[in-house]
C-alpha cells in the first residue's frame, strides 16, 4: 500500500500537513500513503500531505480495522512509566518516520498514584518547531493512547519549549531510523 496510488472510495476527513487544518477529500481523490506507523497514515494528495487518524482511515477502507495494544510489547505488571513510554512510541511525527519518544519530543513522564488505585499522568513533550500546526494533534494522540491504558484514570501532555528540540536529541534508534548512523 505505501506508494501507491489509491482512490478514495469514501469521502476522508484528515489534517493538512504541517498546518494541522482540517480538510476533506471527496470520494475519487488520488493519494499515495506515504506513512503507516503508530495510530495514523500520511498521505501526499492534491492538496498536500494529509495525516488521517487510524479510524478514519479503517472507516474509509484505507487499512482494515485491527486490534491495537499501545503497550503491546510491555509486560501489564511493568511499571505504570514504563507503560506510557511505550504507548508513546506508538505515535509517530507525521513528517518524520519516528516516533516521538526516539525523536526526542518526551521530555517528561510523570506518575501519581491516585486513592482509587488508578493513575494520573502528567507528560511534558516538546515539538520540532514552535510553528507546527500538527502540535495538538500530536498531543492529543499521545493522551489517547496514554488514556488507553488499564491503569490510568487522567491524563495531562503539556507542551513545553524548554529546552528547545534540536537533531541532538534524537535517540540511537531514531538516528537508525532515519540513516544518520
């Protein structure tokens, strides 16, 4: 499917790329996915790249519906922290083949314990540029799948731009990722 040309069956609604506005592609639009990581699809378009959500895209028959685990690869007796690490890794800069965590965009990880037994957690992340409109997509994408957890009752991702994101702070894996290494 990735490169590809594909034509909406379905109208789509996504978000422009790197403004972050909301568009809508009717039915018989072209487009080439250009990414399938995390909880999302890019895809280039007439009107640019478009990031759709993962259920937009089931919806529109982009991708089939599958189950999703954000902590798939986590051990549930883990530690809550190590959980919402994970879960992070599963949601991807829709420019950037990686995922915000090996980007360097998590500068914090906050867990209380709450009476009940369940969690607050608190996130600081950053973005690559002040101007990305993508920013609270991102960052709503991130709460989601922290939500998703068994263990989490609330959730908060604050963006922060201390210290400024620079290329230093991409993870080996990321640098891996991207060929820097």
């Amino acid at each position: 499917m990735l490169n590809q040309e594909l034509i909406l069956e379905k109208e789509a609604v996504g978000v422009q790329i790197p403004g972050g506005n909301q568009v809508a592609l009717p039915e018989g639009s072209r487009m080439y996915v250009t990414q399938m990581l995390g909880g999302s699809l890019t895809a280039a378009t007439d009107v640019g790249l478009v990031r759709f959500s993962r259920e937009e895209a089931v919806r529109v028959g982009l991708v089939p519906p599958e189950e999703r685990n954000a902590a798939a690869g986590v051990s549930p007796d883990a530690p809550l922290e190590e959980q919402v690490r994970e879960a992070l890794k599963t949601v991807y800069d829709p420019e950037i083949p990686v995922d915000i965590v090996n980007l360097g965009l998590v500068y914090g990880i906050e867990v209380v314990e709450l009476e009940n037994g369940l969690s607050h957690v608190h996130v600081k992340m950053t973005l690559t540029a002040p101007g990305c409109g993508m920013g609270p997509h991102l960052m709503a994408e991130a709460e989601m799948c922290i939500a998703a957890l068994e263990k989490v009752e609330t959730v908060n991702v604050e963006c922060v731009w201390e210290p400024a994101w620079n290329q230093d702070m991409i993870s080996e894996e990321g640098r891996m990722q991207l060929g820097m290494v």
